[in-house]
C-alpha cells in the first residue's frame, strides 16, 4: 500500500509536465509528434517568474551579462520515462535569454552544463535565445540511487523533450538543437527519437560509429593526415614513450602519489600508462592543427625522458586514466560499452612486443560494479534514420579531427539536408571555418530555419551573416579540450 501511495504522490507531481513517453523503435512519423503551440504565459511578467512557474522548475541561480538574462535551473525528470511514477531527479539546465520574439537554440554538450553565459555559433547567428542542458548522469543530475540501466540516448532525447515542451509555451518561435561532439550525437539522437519538435539541426563534429567493431576508417584517416613528416614525429614520440616504459612508468609511480592518484577502475598503473601513450597520436589531431607539429620532439630517439614525458602529458594527459580522472566521465564511458560505440586502431610503426593492450574497451574504464552489456542495433537505428529522414540538418566537421573518420551522411531521401568539412581544423570545427560558398550557405539555412532569414539572403544565400555581432566573452569558438580520449 505505501509503494503504491508513493507512486501516486511523485505521479501527481508530475502531472502537466510530462509527456507520453514513446518506444524507442517508433518511426518518424508514429510517436513522439509535437504539437507546436506558441506562448501562452502572461508576457507582461518577468521572464524569470515565467520560467519559475513551469511545475518542476526551480531557480538555482541568475547571473548578469549585458544585453541577456541568464539563469541557472533545476528541472524535475522523471527517472525512467517510460514509467514516471519510478522517481525523478533534478536535472540542471541555463537558459540564455533575450527576447521571447527571438528564435531559440538548443544546446548540449553531452556531459555537463556550463553554468557560465556563453553563446555557441548558432545562437550568435540566429541572435537568439539559448537553452542548454546538463546530460543526464552527469553529476549533478544523476539519480540518486543511480539506475545505469536508464542511462541511454532515448532516455537523454526524451530529457530534451520534455524541456522543450515545458520551454515552448514561453519561447514560441522556431527553435534549433545544436552540440558538438557528443552534443552532435545527442542533437542527432534527439532529432531520430523527436523529429517535429526542432526547426533544424546543427550537429558539429558528431562521431557516426554504426558498426562497433568495423573501424578502418580511423587507420586509413591516421596513415594520411597532416603531412607525413608530422605524421613521422607523433608516431616516433609515441613508439619511444613505449620503448621506455620502464623509467618513464617510475616517473609515472611518483607523480601518482605526489597527487594521490589511485589505478583501480582500469586495472593498474601499466594499463593507465599505455593507454594514455597510445592515445598521444589521436589527442594530437583532434585538439591540435598542423602548425603544432612544430612542438613535438623532432628526434625522439635521442629526446630526453623529460621531452618524451612532457610531450604526452601536455597532449594525452597522465591523470586520464587514473580513477579520478575517469569518475566525471563514467557516463560516457558506460555510453560507449552500451550504445555508442568505440574506436580501436592500429599500430603498424610500433613493434607488437612494445604493445600489451592495445585500445581498450570502455569496459575497462567503468567500475565493475556497474554492469554493462552493448546494443549493437542502437547506431543502426539512427545511422539508418538520418539516411532516410534527415530534415534540415547540417553536420559540419573538421578535415584533421579523427571523430570525423566516421560520420553521419544524410541519403538521396534527405531533404534540405548537408554534411560540410571544414579545411586543415580539428574537433572544434564549425560554420566559421568552412570555405566561403559553403559557409554562406550553411549560415543562410540556419537563419532560414530558425524563421529569420531575410528576403534577401532567401534569394542569395551568399549574403548571409550572422545577426549578432562577435563577443569574444559570450561567443565559444575554439574546441574544449579533455584529457581524456573521449569525443
């Protein structure tokens, strides 16, 4: 009787913010349809008391920035949508404001929110709102206790979901998702599980693994990237922190208890060291550009053990794999070993003597305590969705970033749909960065899409410019970097 009470009490707290809650094998044009309604609230009260009356939402606090309000909150999501009497959590989320007649973006990262101002490059060109959300698990918005079971991308879509609905009553013009990375990933998944609830898409750099353990697209990226006497060093610098394993793993030993880090989760000090060394190459290219090769050692084999260490360190990062270094991102991690799917490469330039685990699976990288098991239809479902039903989505990439090996590729039945590759830039590649023709059309579609493109650049696309000016505070550009091999 208690339980049964309890499940009526967290349902009725729920009642008017959620929403039927779909399968995750529904088509596009079965569930999850989205009523668009425009705003409904008194728009004579001040935003933040309309925001603060929507059921589960909650003020944690509002910062000042010129020309926007900015307001860090807490919304109540139910722990399991498919079942939401089961218990919520308090999901974080900030909404940029500045004006309800304004288009309004929609924004992830695919791990946790900022909780300073800031303004991604849709956002800028379409001079609008930005709402933008913490991915579920990312602490602080994990359930407490956490089901790990829950923790998967129609779950996260569904988040995004509801979040819209309870937004759109406020915002009412047109809205667009956007990330990059695993944000692009999660804009992407949300669009396959909600195709009516955006007015566009804007994935950057989002990995496309559809067959888990097929990955030769990532070596062939590797044997021509940059040029090959960069290629050259970063291999050499790679093989020779391997070769010296044994003085360099003392180094390591004394640099973890100096900062009391422990080895647990991946199974030993030996397991962390090649695992951050292997992912020397692959750091390098994903958050460096090809001037930066003038960094790295030029004869390895004669650098001292300091040049080799510092050259890891600075790109892979030596705290990566220790337990405290993984505990932020055991979501993602448990994401990848479930659904998402990782990378393996090869060494063809290092001896296999040097090499005792290769890359390893993100099993690895999660507590044993958490129990994980792969769907290897999950990538299919979605790589086979954008093919056919892609719909006002662009995904932009970067030419020397490896996430963009293997990527999304919107088919013959996509409409007004585009993938652009952004000449000589890494994992932070974006619309600024494309070449001009390309660049006016993906700006002139995103304005078209969020519903304030101009009659004029309707009729030349090659006008489009973002309607906002730069702010150099407020506006993200370069690619946040991770000492963790991790999109």
């Amino acid at each position: 009787m208690r339980k049964a009470l309890r499940g009526l009490l967290v349902l009725t707290v729920l009642i008017g913010t959620l929403s039927t809650a779909g399968t995750a094998t529904a088509g596009p044009a079965e569930a999850h349809r989205t009523e668009r309604t425009t705003g409904t609230a008194d728009e004579n009260k001040d935003i933040l008391d309309r925001l603060l009356a929507i059921p589960g939402m909650s003020l944690v606090q509002e910062k000042p920035y010129t020309g926007y309000r900015f307001f860090v909150l807490n919304y109540t999501q139910p722990i399991d949508h498919r079942h939401p009497s089961k218990g919520t959590f308090q999901q974080r989320i900030t909404v940029l404001h500045k004006d309800t007649e304004r288009p309004t973006v929609f924004y992830t990262g695919g791990y946790n929110v900022s909780t300073t101002p800031s303004r991604r490059e849709p956002t800028q060109i379409v001079d609008g709102n930005q709402v933008s959300m913490e991915y579920r698990f990312f602490t602080p918005s994990r359930p407490d206790p956490a089901d790990w079971s829950k923790l998967d991308i129609w779950q996260a879509a569904s988040d995004q979901h509801r979040i819209f609905r309870a937004l759109k009553r406020i915002y009412g013009q047109k809205w667009i998702s956007t990330g990059g990375s695993k944000g692009g990933m999660t804009a992407t998944y949300y669009e396959r599980f909600y195709p009516r609830d955006m007015d566009g898409v804007v994935a950057y750099v989002a990995p496309n693994d559809v067959v888990n353990d097929e990955d030769s697209a990532y070596d062939r990226f590797f044997a021509q990237v940059g040029t090959k006497e960069c290629r050259d060093r970063l291999n050499a610098v790679q093989r020779e922190a391997l070769v010296r394993r044994e003085p360099l793993e003392k180094k390591y030993e004394q640099y973890a208890a100096d900062n009391g880090y422990t080895f647990t989760t991946i199974g030993g000090l030996d397991r962390a060291y090649e695992a951050v060394v292997l992912d020397y190459v692959w750091g390098f290219w994903q958050y460096s550009l090809l001037k930066d090769c003038d960094t790295i050692p030029a004869d390895a084999a004669h650098a001292t053990d300091d040049a080799i260490w510092d050259s890891v360190d600075g790109i892979s990062g030596f705290s990566a794999y220790t337990d405290q270094g993984l505990e932020t991102y055991t979501p993602y991690y448990y994401q990848a070993g479930t659904q998402l799917g990782a990378p393996t490469i090869h060494f063809p330039y290092i001896e296999k003597k040097y090499v005792r685990y290769g890359y390893q699976p993100p099993r690895n990288f999660v507590p044993r305590s958490i129990p994980m098991k792969f769907q290897p239809w999950a990538m299919r479902d979605v790589d086979t969705w954008v093919r056919r039903h892609a719909n006002h989505m662009l995904f932009v990439y970067g030419q020397n970033d490896p996430w963009g090996a293997e990527r999304f590729r919107p088919g013959p039945k996509a409409r007004d749909s585009y993938v652009f590759t952004a000449p000589g830039l890494n994992h932070g590649a974006n619309v600024a960065g494309l070449v001009a023709d390309e660049k006016a059309l993906a700006t002139a579609r995103i304005l078209d899409w969020a519903g304030v493109a101009s009659a004029t650049v309707r009729a030349n696309p090659s006008a489009a410019r973002p309607l906002a000016r730069f702010d150099a505070k407020l506006d993200r550009r370069d690619v946040e970097r991770d000492m963790t091999l991790r999109p």
